[in-house]
C-alpha cells in the first residue's frame, strides 16, 4: 500500500504550520476565502510558505475566485505549489488558474463517476479532492460509495470531509486515498488549530498505513 500524504488545511499562523510540519504533514491549505473563519490575508500566508521546510508544500484555497482576485493572491504568495478550487468553477475557470489545480468536487454517489471522468480530461487539474460538504463543515462522505466510485478513476484522489484521528484510519482502509485532507478535525475551536489532534490525526494515518501493508 502506498503512503497516504495529509494536507492540514486551514492554517493561520507560526505554531500551527510548525505542528503540522512536526507531525509530517506533507502539504499545508492556506484559505483565501474571507468569508471563512480560516482565512488569512494573502501576504500573512506568503510569510508562513516561506518558512516551510523542503518536501513540504503550501496550497492556496479559493472558492468560485474572479479571476483577477486570483492574479492579486498569487503574485501576494508566489511559492504555493497548488490552487484548491473549492466552489462550483467550470472548466474555463479551473484552466485560467492551472495549471497543478486540486479540483474539490462535493460527493454524490449518482454523479461521481461522471465527475472524475470529466474532470481527467482537463490537464490542469493535478487531483480531486472529495469533500462531504462545502469545506471545513465536517460532513463525512460515504466510504464505501466512493471507494465503489473510484475502481477506474485516473486521478490522485485526497479524500476530505469529517475526517478525524478517530476515524481517519477506516476511511483510509475503505477508500486507499492519495492524501486525506483535514480542517475543523484537528481544531480546539473553529479556525483554531490543536497541536496534539493534528499530531494524532497524522500518527493514524501512519498506523492506517502500515495495518496496509501487512
């Protein structure tokens, strides 16, 4: 089984980001939207990218962005490595912000299969993510109907929705995700980042994957 990578998405400022990078995060969401009690101004999160260490990747998060708004953020903080669109962009927009677009899609087991197969066809998109809701809601996606959903899919898949550290290991041996995204699973509060639950969330991915490869 291969490493399941983790994106801790919603960070704010020097003690989450060190949490999440001490507890091996692979990739850490920095939300530009500002109606989200997540959000951080563009040159804040610039200051924080730059402290990441090597192998380690900030994503910035937008939802249904004008596309002159999404020009301003990213000459603010060049050194993202991705864009999460997390609205209901259609293509003309996923394709002015590619490219290495993570294309977040609300789960709905009628539609899903034609979603990923639509989506493969776009090469700006790096990835889906599969969310049970809109974003740091919490709303966990059925397992087992996306895991069903997922037998021909081409692309890597980060799985996001009501994930916490108690839970985040079945959803991983149901789904064998990419990566699995985490917000309000590892916050004290909302928009408020706990160290010991990000610690936590990571460690049972890492049991998640080893109980795999035995």
């Amino acid at each position: 089984m291969a490493r399941t990578r983790i994106k801790i998405c919603g960070i704010r400022d020097d003690d989450a980001l060190a949490a999440a990078v001490a507890a091996g995060a692979d990739a850490v969401g920095f939300n530009f939207v500002k109606s989200s009690v997540r959000y951080i101004e563009p040159g804040e999160a610039d200051r924080l990218v730059q402290m990441l260490p090597p192998l380690v990747v900030g994503v910035g998060v937008y939802v249904n962005p004008v596309y002159d708004e999404f020009c301003d953020i990213e000459e603010q903080c060049p050194f993202l490595a991705f864009s999460q669109l997390h609205g209901n962009e259609g293509v003309k927009t996923v394709k002015q912000c590619g490219p290495d677009v993570i294309k977040a899609i609300r789960f709905d087991a009628a539609t899903i299969a034609a979603e990923l197969l639509e989506w493969a066809k776009v090469e700006e998109v790096a990835a889906i993510l599969i969310d049970g809701g809109n974003g740091g809601e919490g709303k966990t996606v059925d397992w087992q109907k996306l895991a069903d959903a997922l037998s021909d899919n081409e692309l890597p898949v980060f799985l996001a929705g009501g994930l916490t550290p108690n839970n985040v290991g079945e959803a991983i041996r149901i789904v064998r995700p990419y990566a699995v995204d985490v917000a309000s699973g590892v916050e004290s509060d909302p928009g408020v980042k706990d160290a010991e639950l990000i610690e936590a969330f990571c460690k049972a991915v890492r049991e998640a994957d080893a109980a795999g490869d035995e």
